[in-house]
C-alpha cells in the first residue's frame, strides 16, 4: 500500500495567504477610523467630569473638547460636527461625523459615527 500525501497545495497556500492579506489590508484602513472614535468617546467620558466646564458652558465645553482631540491626533471631527444643547440636568453633546478612506482604486470605505454624552452639574445626575 501507498502512502499518500496530504496537506495543502502551494496554490491553495498562495489562495489563503492572499485573503489573509486582504483581511490585513482591510483592517489596516478601518482601525484608524475606530481609534479615533474612541479618542472622540474618551474625550465625551473626561468632559463629562470636569465640573469647571459644565458651568462655564457650551463655548468653553466645546473648546476643552477639541482641546482633548487634538492631544490624540483627531483630525476628521470638526465644529460643525459638534451639537451641544440643555438637557433636564444640564447639557448633552452630540457628535456626528463620517470618515471616508480610499480602499482599492475608486471603491472607499466610509464610517459615520455618533457619539452622545450627558454632561449634568454635580456629576450625581441633579
């Protein structure tokens, strides 16, 4: 009897490799995107403590908040982007923008984000 061989062929290891690339390539255009929402959201989450600023209000709000976006290097979120208005207990923060990244020749990725952040006198809600 006749041993046979098994495993992968070198076509269908260049096959995988390839979509592994793309996958990587993929994830390389999208994770700038996420970080930076999530620099947006950590700014939202630190603004919401800073009781100085909630009192002073929505000027001086919105300056410490780009003040924080540009210590991470944000870049897509502008002014327009940024709605603050009274809320019950003080005021909420919206922030809505959309990112758009070349991918491959004219196809783009895009990415709309939206975050919102209450930000109440007292920091307890009151």
């Amino acid at each position: 009897m006749r041993d046979t061989q098994r495993g992968i062929t070198l076509l269908g290891f260049i096959v995988v490799l390839g979509l592994i690339g793309f996958f990587a390539y993929v994830g390389m255009k999208l994770f700038p995107m996420y970080s930076e929402y999530y620099s947006v959201k950590s700014a939202l989450k630190g603004l919401s403590r800073d009781q100085a600023a909630i009192e002073a209000g929505p000027a001086r709000m919105q300056d410490l908040f780009f003040r924080r976006l540009r210590i991470d290097y944000t870049e897509n979120v502008k002014p327009e982007h940024v709605k603050i208005r009274r809320a019950d207990n003080g005021w909420q923060m919206d922030v809505q923008y959309e990112v758009r990244r070349p991918l491959i020749f004219n196809l783009d990725v895009v990415g709309k984000f939206h975050a919102t952040q209450t930000l109440t006198r007292g920091g307890d809600g009151v």
